[in-house]
C-alpha cells in the first residue's frame, strides 16, 4: 500500500485493488466535536433497507462535499431504523467516480464486516491502529473491483497520535480537515474510530456496511 501525497493526488491511478491508505495535505483544520446520534435522512435509511443484522453500519455520501459525508451506527427496528451514532466521515479524494480505483468514493451497495482490530500495523504507507475491515466491491461499471477496504483514522499502531511534523502531513497523526481525503476507504478522526468501537462493543459489532447517497 502507498500513501498518498499531494503530489501523488493529481495523477495516481493503479490498476487493479484499491490501496486503503490516508490522504493528501489540506490547509483547514477540522472540528471534531463530540459524536452523537443525529437525524439521519429519510431517504438515506429508505435506501438502505433491506435484510441486515439487528446493527450495523451506514455511510451517507454528501454528493456536494465527500469528506463531510456521515458515518452512522445503526440500529434495524420496526419502521424507521434508529441511530446510535453519527460520525463526519470521507472517502476518496473528492472525486465522486466509484470505479476510480485509488481516487473515488466507495461504490453504493452492502458490504460483509470482515473484521475489525485495534492495533493494525501498515507503517507509513498503510493503515494503523484501529481498522475495520469490509468485503472488496465491485463498481457499477461491473468490472473494476475495489479491493482492501476498511473504516480507519490516522494514528500509530498502537492507538496513540504521533508527534507533529511542522511543514508535511503526519501519516501517523490526524492533521487537520486534510484527513479526511484518502484512497477511497472511509475515514474518521481519532476520537471518533474509538468512540465507534466503545458503541460497537457494548451493542453487538455489525456484520453489514451500507454505503448510499
């Protein structure tokens, strides 16, 4: 897997699986304020009906700014399925081209929950830390698949912030708004990947993501 910088942002596309790593340098910091459950759209929980375990995982696409697109845990219950929780979340690097391997945002549809653990070890140019894993997915082209997806944040191996490195991109460290970009996996702060593996531990872990917009 291969991180991705700014450079490599204008023109990066392999052939093949989808590298889930982190993403380029961006000026702004975010606000990472408390997560919490917050109204999720009729629609989005309409199209993401259908046969699943009693919780699981729903990413909304935000179609006018993918990194502020929402992650939520979701409870099914009779008639509207419940929110848990929400999360700010991103996929890709703005482009909004499911079949754009190494670029754009995950394709619509149910993923498996593969697996999940707190201490993946990816070094500098893969992921580390917390990780949740999710099945490969084929794009509606029906020919590109995207391959090593995963729920992940920006941190060492071991769960920590690393330090500050004045002038780049920390690939250990949640920089700023910046870290929302990536390779097209989703993406979440620090805080809010722990706070989502306290909720999932104490309500049961989900076997299905959903992904719509």
């Amino acid at each position: 897997m291969k991180r991705l910088t700014t450079a490599a942002l204008a023109g990066v596309l392999l052939a093949g699986g989808l590298a889930a790593v982190a993403q380029p340098t961006q000026a702004a910091p975010a606000s990472t304020g408390a997560p919490q459950a917050a109204a999720v759209s009729e629609a989005a929980v309409t199209r993401a009906a259908g046969s699943t375990s009693t919780y699981y995982f729903l990413f909304d696409k935000n179609q006018s700014s993918p990194t502020k697109s929402k992650l939520y845990f979701m409870k099914s219950v009779p008639g509207k399925d419940k929110v848990i929780k929400s999360y700010r979340a991103g996929s890709g690097n703005g482009s909004k081209n499911e079949c754009a391997t190494m670029k754009g945002w995950l394709p619509n549809g149910s993923y498996k929950v593969l697996g999940h653990e707190k201490r993946k070890k990816g070094g500098a140019r893969g992921i580390n830390g917390y990780a949740i894993h999710v099945q490969d997915k084929l794009c509606k082209n029906g020919k590109t698949k995207r391959t090593e997806l995963f729920i992940h944040s920006e941190m060492k191996s071991n769960g920590q912030q690393g330090p500050k490195q004045p002038g780049k991109d920390s690939p250990y460290r949640w920089d700023g708004a910046g870290d929302y970009y990536s390779y097209g996996c989703i993406k979440i702060t620090p805080k809010d990947i722990q706070d989502l593996f306290r909720t999932a531990d104490r309500y049961g872990w989900p076997k299905q993501l959903k992904v719509v917009n």
